[in-house]
C-alpha cells in the first residue's frame, strides 16, 4: 500500500487517535468511527466509567469533544457535553476564536484540555458541574 492512498478521512481518523491516544490508557476503547460523510467522528467508550467521549469535526470545519454519561438507574441533570462550552472555565476561550494552524494541532490543544483539566470526568469520579464547583471552592 502506498501511503498516497490514505484519503483525508483515512488521516483524519489516525489524527484523533494519535491525539487522544491517552483515553486507551485510561480504559477506554474504540466503540464507532466514521471516516466519511459530512462529520467524521471517533467514538471513545468505557464501560467502567461509564463515559463515551466523541471527537467529532464539525460541518464548519470545528473540532467538537463531546462526553456522555450513562446511568442505568436515576434521572441525570446534563447526559452530554461540549468541552467547547467550558473554555471559559479553564481560560481556553481563545481556542474558538484563534485556533491553532493545523487539524492535529487543533485535535492536540483539545486532547491537551482533557488531559489537564478533565481527567476526573474521564476517569468516572465525577462530572462537569461537580467539577467546576470543585475548582471554584479550590481557588476561593
């Protein structure tokens, strides 16, 4: 095979998994993907924490990290959300309006995000609104 045969789609998909190659670490493994079409995505899960984390590109051309929760039993407030919505919090704001050049850059700052700041979401012990009430007593 020759690499000049690899699509876009086909780089996209080993990009995302370059990136957030951390998640397999962490006890998370492929559940879906999709290559093609008008949002390439890779879908993270684990069963132990019960999270799916979803890397997805945008029509418009933005990175989107999506984290699911699932919860057999009980009512939950917020099942899904946009790290993109919680820029702020963690002083990444700039990433929506300067993005940095390059689409493994782009998915590198995000992984880097999660990394840095999200890990207890990741890891199952909680979630983003007990996180950010965590953080604020922290710097009180």
């Amino acid at each position: 095979m020759n690499i000049d045969e690899i699509n876009s789609g086909e780089i996209g998909f080993i990009q995302i998994i370059r990136a957030f190659g951390f998640l397999l670490e962490n006890g998370y493994s492929g559940k879906e993907f999709s290559i093609g079409g008008r949002e390439p995505y890779v879908c993270f899960k684990s069963w132990v924490a019960k999270r799916e984390i979803i890397v997805c590109w945008s029509e418009g051309g933005y990175l989107d990290v999506c984290i699911r929760r699932k919860k057999i039993f009980g009512t939950l407030k917020s099942t899904i959300f946009s790290i993109r919505d919680y820029y702020k919090y963690f002083n990444c704001e700039n990433l929506k309006t300067h993005p940095p050049v390059g689409a493994f850059n782009i998915l590198k700052a995000n992984a880097d995000i999660v990394q840095q700041y999200l890990m207890p979401i990741i890891k199952g012990e909680m979630w983003i609104d007990e996180l950010l009430k965590h953080n604020k007593s922290i710097h009180e």
